[in-house]
C-alpha cells in the first residue's frame, strides 16, 4: 500500500503487537527473599517453574507480582518496570488476526512503505456446545450471509508505521451495512457464502503503487480483486482449479497462474485485458496423483513471467518461462513432492520445495538451474498439518532481497523455520513460537533489514507473523492505543418508577431502550425486534465482566428483521447489565428486577 492511500480504521479493527513476551526489568529473587513471606512463598513456586512449562511460567511470573505488591505494602516502593525490546537481530513473533478461525492459506507481500501485507481465509469458529461465541468488534469482516448462515470470507491485514494493524478484508460474504464500515472496503461476493476450510484452496496478493491486488481460489473457481475500495470479478469459474499466484508487470496489468485439475492437469495463465481474461494454457502435467491439482506460483523474470509448479505424480518440477511471445517449458529437477514456492531478484529466480529427503532450492534462470539442499526434513512431502477435518498440505515460501540474500522458510510437523544466505551459505535461523505452525509464506524488503515470515497456527485458528530484524530500542511492552469507545450504560434512575419495560428494539447496532424492567416473581418475556439486516442477541449478567465468564441468560441469535419473544427464567431482585455479544461496545443496557 502506497504512503498516499489513506487507510480505514474500524474501532474494532484495531490491534497491536499481541502476544509478544517483552523484557521486563524486576526485583531479583534475592531481594524479595529478604521478606520472611517473599521467601517462603519463593520457595513453594520455585520447583514448579519447570523449563517449557507454560502454566508453571505463568504461576511463577503471578506469584513474583504479587510478592512486588507484598514488597510494595510492608515499606518498601513499589518498583517502576521499565520495559525493553531485545537488542540486535531477533525473531519477535505476533499475532495479527486471532478472531474466529482466520489465517488459512495465508500470502504476505511488502508495500512501499516497507511494511507487511497479509491476505487470508477466515470462518467463523466451531464452539463446542455450550461455549459463547468470541464477540466480533464492530467493523471486522462478516463471516456470515445477510440470514445468519455461516460463511467464509477473503480477508486483509496490514501494519501501519505506528505498528497498529488494521484488520478488514477484500471480500465477503454479504455487504458491509450502513454506518458499519469494514477496512479496506470489501466487495460483496456471494460465492463466498458455500466456501468452507476444506474448499479453500489459496490466497495471493501484490502491490502495485495504491492498489493492492488479490486474487484466492475456493470451490467457485478462481476470483480476482483490485482496490480498496475493491471491485472483484472472476478470473475463470472451475471448481477443479488449485492455489493461485499472481503478479502485476510494469503496466500495472496483473497475471495470474492456477493448475487445473484434470485427465492431464492444464497450468494456465490468465492475462487481464480491460475487464475480460484471456487464458492461456502454458504446460500439462502427467495426470492427477495426490494433491492434485498442486499450487502455482507465478513471477516476472526479465520482464516476462515465470511459472513454476510441481507436478504430483512424475515428482517433476516444471518450469514454463514466455519469451518472444511464444511459451517454453522446462523440467528444473525430479525427486520433488511439492510445496513449491517462487521469488526473483534481477536476472535471477529462486524456487523452494520439498524432496522426499528434505527442502531444497533451485537458484538459476530457465536453461541454467543449480540445485541446493537447505535442510534435511524427516516428515518433508508429508500429508501436512491437520486443521480440524481439513488437511493442509506442506508449503515452503522463499525470498530474494536487492542484496541477493536468499530467504527460505518451510514446516516439519514440529514449527515453522527460516534459513538465509547466499547461495551455497544457507544457515538457520531460531524461530521461537512457531511450533504447530503451516503455509509459511516469507517476504524481505529491498534492503533486507526486515524480513517478515507469516502461518497460520491451526489449533488456536489464529493468524501468525514473525519479525525478524533490528529491534534496538523498539519498545514492544508499549501497546497499541485502544479505540476510544465507551460502553454505554443503562439509565440511573432504571426501574425505579416500577413500571415493566419488556419491549427493545435493536437497530443501527444499538438498543432501544437500554433499560429493561422484569418483575422478579417469575419468568419474563422479552419482545426482541431485531430491525438490522444481520444477527443481533441479548447475554445477561451480574455485571459487564460476567458476560463472556458467568452469563445468567444467553438469548439466541436473532437473524434480522425479526421479532421474537425471548423468554427469560425467573432472575433474583436486582440490577442487571445485559449486551448483544457480537457488538459489546455499542449495545449494552440495564436490566432492573424489580419486587412487588
């Protein structure tokens, strides 16, 4: 994204450096031992803190705090933390999107700006029974038709200099409401609506000056979109079609490549002009094997595109270069299973994928290729990661920086990793956090002092980025501002005219009115007219801290325009505090049980 292109921030699109462990400057064991409770306390916690152990990490790192207030309240001052980033070069790894289930199929480029880019698929999250569902914030993507049904949707995340990320999305299921904006202003893309984890197959992005394009692959076939705001439209509607790729040549015209599954699958590439794709099929395969149809990847060499895939039965990476207007293909190596990933520098490409033995790189240019080993991989080539009842093949990603560093990143089944060098040097790098991680994708900016490598975390469903660059004096213990939003409450004075109010409406994502009044001799019956186009619902509770840990009454999901009765079990004399879950902080009142 070009500096000149202003981005749109939703209050509920706004997150910092989440999750990053900060250096923490704090009194030493000894010091706190000099307090006779400090030190019998120390000394019960101590043998429980094993190395790797998270839950005795966090009972240690409890205990010491509260030793700090112990300190504190017996003479001593309170000690002011001074919060430090580590110095040098270093891995910091985060985590940009973590609502629902978001990060599947995840691409990473860098703006003008130097700063990441990240496209992905997100769903909404399976909850066992009982579980109450994480509450959007006003302004994230909807994961949901205008009827409430579950869906999927292309979504974007990017990173401000100020190290604030803005959440939105290219496309979605159902138009954004008005007064509700999402960032980046997606399009409405009702194919959106049957896509589910196992049917998405692939995202891609590349910027060109403001615009940022995208392209994504589910069971719709294979859909492009330029913005923001975005306009979308599809590239070709085939359900058999694999992860895409694309780039953007020097006219600002994008191209994109994809693999067609088939009797002999067809690689194509698809070449905009106007509003209509002129395709052209550049290769053939063997025939469908596993992982059938394999993802493509595409880039310029030379000014002309590159197209590499691996082909899944004959283990044969193909590459098909176009030169004279006229297209050649090639076979770069054998012995491939997959996980191809594409990157060029000058004159120069660089390819990684798996071999039955390991990872390895191709650093050439068509007719001249070498090949290089990176690592040596036990479970390489494998079924990949599991994410719920959806496989996830293995993928590499790999860079090429102005410098000619190479940047390789891959999974194992244990983490995700990152070698880089020269050709020849390849070292690696420590990635902690990473373990469990899938689809690494990695992008350098120009210079190479900042390198970014993203994945998604498939048991916590969250989108992953790590950092790797020159962190001295960045202070990551400093969060992110929080969107200025107060939580409107109900009226003081709620109830105490002793008149009923059972009737609200819900409407612009508030309620009308925010104080409820129930007579506490028995059950109630709350008239709920849900007047917006999308779902709203009514939690009550003790208090606003209880919604999500100790709710009294969860009402259900209330599809609108609709009106229901919502009946409530008897509830103790009292004041209550009731909110719609899926906008905490703009429907909330009081509700006032009342006796007599």
């Amino acid at each position: 994204m070009s500096p000149a292109r202003d981005r749109v921030t939703s209050p509920g699109a706004v997150a910092g450096l989440a999750r990053i462990r900060p250096v923490v400057s704090r009194p030493s064991a000894r010091s706190l031992a000099a307090h006779p409770l400090a030190a019998r306390s120390l000394a019960a916690a101590s043998p429980a803190a094993a190395p790797g152990d998270r839950a005795s990490r966090a009972r240690l790192t409890a205990t010491v705090a509260s030793l700090v207030l112990l300190a504190a309240a017996c003479g001593g001052a309170l000690p002011t933390p001074e919060v430090k980033g580590p110095t040098g070069r270093q891995f910091i790894p985060m985590v940009p999107d973590s609502i629902d289930n978001v990060g599947i199929a995840p691409s990473l480029t860098i703006d003008g700006e130097g700063l990441p880019n990240i496209s992905y698929f997100g769903f909404p999250a399976k909850l066992a029974p009982g579980d109450i569902p994480v509450a959007r914030p006003v302004g994230s993507p909807f994961l949901q038709t205008e009827d409430g049904t579950d869906a999927g949707a292309v979504l974007l995340t990017s990173l401000s200099p100020e190290q604030i990320w803005t959440r939105g999305a290219v496309a979605q299921p159902r138009k954004s409401p008005g007064g509700v904006p999402v960032p980046f202003e997606p399009a409405a893309d009702p194919s959106l609506a049957t896509l589910t984890p196992a049917r998405a197959k692939g995202t891609d992005i590349a910027i060109s000056g403001s615009d940022i394009h995208a392209v994504w692959t589910g069971n719709a076939g294979v859909w492009y979109g330029v913005g923001p705001p975005f306009e979308i439209g599809a590239v070709e509607k085939t359900p058999e079609a694999g992860a895409p790729s694309i780039v953007v040549d020097g006219s600002g015209s994008p191209i994109v490549a994809y693999t067609v599954a088939g009797t002999r699958p067809e690689v194509r590439v698809a070449e905009r002009s106007g509003k209509t794709w002129r395709i052209t099929t550049v290769a053939t395969l063997s025939a469908c094997g596993a992982d059938c149809p394999p993802s493509t990847q595409v880039t310029l060499l030379g000014g002309e595109p590159l197209v590499v895939v691996a082909d899944p039965l004959s283990g044969e990476l193909v590459a098909a270069h176009r030169s004279g207007g006229s297209w050649a293909t090639e076979v770069v190596t054998s012995d491939v299973t997959g996980g191809t990933s594409l990157a060029t520098a000058g004159d120069t490409a660089a390819i990684s994928f798996y071999t039955k033995s390991g990872v390895s790189v191709a650093i050439g240019q068509p007719g001249s290729w070498s090949i290089e080993e990176v690592a040596s991989v036990a479970k390489a080539g494998g079924e990949g990661a599991s994410a719920g009842e959806v496989q996830i093949p293995p993928g590499t990603g790999i860079a090429v920086d102005g410098q000619g560093t190479i940047w390789v990143t891959w999974e194992d089944g244990e983490g995700v990793h990152l070698a880089s060098g020269a050709t020849g040097k390849l070292e690696q790098i420590e990635t902690p956090d990473t373990a469990g991680g899938v689809s690494p994708t990695v992008a350098a900016t120009e210079d190479g002092t900042s390198v970014y490598l993203a994945w998604y975390d498939p048991e916590e469903g969250d989108l992953r980025l790590g950092t790797y660059a020159e962190l001295t004096d960045l202070k990551i213990g400093v969060p992110s501002p929080a969107p200025k939003v107060v939580t409107a409450p109900g009226p003081a004075n709620c109830g105490e005219d002793g008149k009923l109010v059972l009737d609200i409406v819900a409407q612009g994502a508030t309620f009308d009115p925010q104080c409820l009044v129930a007579r506490a001799a028995g059950p109630f019956t709350i008239n709920y007219d849900n007047k917006d186009p999308f779902v709203h619902n009514i939690v009550i509770a003790t208090d606003e801290a209880a919604i999500s840990t100790d709710p009294i009454f969860k009402g259900p999901d209330v599809v609108g325009p609709d009106q229901v009765a919502v009946d409530v079990p008897a509830i103790d004399a009292g004041d209550y505090f009731f909110q719609c879950t899926y906008h905490p902080t703009t429907m909330t009142g009081t509700l006032a049980v009342i006796s007599g």
